[in-house]
C-alpha cells in the first residue's frame, strides 16, 4: 500500500467541495471554507494548504473535526476506518496486511492525540467564558437599550424570554478569522450582534454564538464568542433534562419562537445548530419519548437519518414546505394548531 501515491493522485479540493464546502481561493496554494464536515457557518472556519511536504492538508478551526491529509478527510467525512478510507480513494490494497494494521494503527494514534487536544482547548475555553460571564454584559446592553430589544421581538422573542434565557445584543462583535500561519486567529471586521448562551440541562454553560446582523456572507451568519467554542443544541428548557416528549428543529432562534408558541411546560424543545449535525447529537435523546422531528424543508432527509438511529418505533416527523418559525411570525401557526400538528404527527416508516 503505497499512501504517498494515493495522497498525490487524490484531490481534496474536489473531495471538500463534494462534502459541502464553499471554498474560496486566497492564493498562494491556501483555500478557506466553511467546514463540511460539522457543517459549519464560519466562511474561513475550515482551511486548505499547500504543505511544504507536497501533499494538501486540511484543518478545522471552527469545530473539533481536527486537521489531515485527504485520507483524514475522508476517514471523518464518510465514517470509515483507515483501510476504507484508501478504497474510497482508489487506492490499491494489495499490500503486507502488517503494514495496513501498522499504518492504521499510526492514524487511529494520531487521531486520538488530536482528540484530546481539542477536548483541552474546548474546557480551556469553556472555563475561561464561566469566568468572564460576557453573556451576562450582552444581556445588560438589552436592559440599557431598550430599543434593541425588537430586534429580539421581530424574531418572536419577547422581553420576559429574553431575559430567561439571557439574551443579549453587541454592538462591535469582533470577527476572528485564521490567520496566515494556520494556528492562530486574528481580528478581521467586527460587527453588531443578537448574542445567545447555550445552556446545558442545570443551566450549565455550554457556549455562547452570535447573531451577526451585519454579515459579509448571507449564509455565514453566526460566530462562537471566543476561539475553540463548539456549537451545542439550545435547550429551552434547562430547568429539566431532556425526556418524555422533545421536538427537534433545526436553530437556536427556530427553537425559542417553537417553544413560546407551544406553550406546553411538558414539552421540551432542542434546537440544533444545522442539519447535517442531527445526528451528532442524538445521544442527547436517550430518555426521550416520543421525539418529534421537524427539520426544514431542505433537512428531512437528516431528520429521517436521526429517527432511524433513534429507532423509528419512538419518533414523529412532522413535514412542513414552510419553515415553521416563519409560519409563526406570520400567524399561521399558533398553539392550537402546533399542538395539533404534534398530535397527529405520524410515526415514521422502517425502512
């Protein structure tokens, strides 16, 4: 098994833009994107270069999906195992099978060590925003200014919300974006933003996102508070753990105005941060039943994914050609008609 060979003969450039990636050319052999492989928002969160040793490698900074060469990124984009990975990319297996446990055994060490770096760099960066407490200033600026507050109400949040959950407003957000050495961030533009801490069950801290109102890309709209800050599903309730009846959506935002329009203590709401993470978070929904899934309409494909790992027997899909949440601000739907689209929410078939 020669790796050097299938390395130079694959492209990961084609290979990111077929996971999903967005990639932009900066020049000189360096390519930035949204990472694809946790689906992220971040435009320059996921980095591409020409290295010195002749290969392309890769690196996530917006998430903890780690950095490689192609094989790597095909091992985390597909779900396979080392020796998968190479078939995927062609490779040609007939090799001492010594050598393939020895080379595997390389990658799955190298992973782990990556692993546990990024676990250290997210508790650094949890506990250094426990400390600083910044959500609780965000929120301050709401109370101050009244007037930003409708930029809350707008989206279906009013003032007692927004208080329980703490949301906030800036006014000059700081945009970090990787720098040219590929390891460190540094400042690029700023702008003012709707600021949302994530809490865990207890309302423990898990992280705080912003809004970015004013983006340089549509479609990249949100950005951690500090560097190494993961996303995690918004629960609207942290007063209680996540059993009996939980509805999924997709968003934070999506998942508050769900929430105050049901208006159903019993029912717990989760927001996940993009589609493609739906899977991701599906230990979260070990003790809940029935699980109500209701992604966008461009998501049913991963909600369908997240009912058939839960198993089908304890979930509902709820399919709209809406997004609910704009259904909400537009009034056609309230919590009669929520409730009743939970109510005969059909099971979803085995397949």
């Amino acid at each position: 098994m020669d790796i050097q060979a299938i390395v130079a003969r694959s492209n990961l450039l084609s290979l990111a833009e077929a996971a999903g990636a967005v990639l932009q050319d900066k020049g000189r052999g360096r390519w930035r994107s949204n990472c694809p492989l946790h689906n992220g928002h971040d435009s320059s969160g996921f980095s591409i270069v020409d290295g010195n040793d002749g290969k392309m490698h890769w690196t996530c900074f917006s998430g903890d999906c780690g950095s490689g060469d192609v094989i790597d990124f095909v091992m985390k984009w597909r779900g396979v195992d080392f020796v998968e990975a190479c078939r995927y990319l062609g490779g040609n297996l007939d090799a001492d099978p010594a050598d393939v446990l020895r080379l595997a055994e390389e990658r799955k060490q190298k992973a782990e060590q990556e692993f546990q770096a990024a676990k250290a760099r997210l508790e650094k960066a949890i506990a250094d925003l426990e400390r600083a407490r910044a959500w609780e200033s965000y929120h301050r600026n709401l109370v101050e200014m009244p007037g930003k507050r409708l930029l809350w109400q707008l989206r279906g949040v009013p003032d007692a919300w927004q208080d329980i959950w703490q949301l906030g407003y800036t006014s000059d957000f700081t945009v970090w974006e990787p720098g040219e050495d590929q390891s460190t961030w540094t400042p690029a533009w700023t702008s003012p933003t709707l600021s949302i801490p994530v809490f865990q069950p207890g309302w423990k801290i898990s992280t705080v996102r912003h809004r970015l109102l004013n983006p340089r890309n549509p479609g990249d709209k949100y950005r951690p508070d500090r560097a190494n800050l993961r996303s995690h599903p918004f629960v609207c309730n942290p007063e209680t753990s996540v059993k009996g009846p939980v509805l999924v959506v997709e968003g934070e935002i999506k998942a508050m105005g769900v929430y105050i329009a049901a208006d159903d203590p019993n029912l717990q709401v989760i927001g996940i941060p993009g589609k493609q993470q739906f899977l991701n978070y599906a230990y979260l929904f070990e003790n809940a039943e029935p699980v109500y899934i209701l992604p966008d309409p461009d998501g049913e494909e991963y909600g369908m994914r997240l009912a058939q790992n839960l198993g089908v027997e304890r979930c509902r899909m709820i399919q709209l050609s809406f997004k609910v949440d704009d259904a909400i601000l537009d009034g056609l739907l309230d919590r009669t008609s929520l409730r009743r689209l939970l109510q005969y929410a059909p099971k979803v078939p085995s397949i």
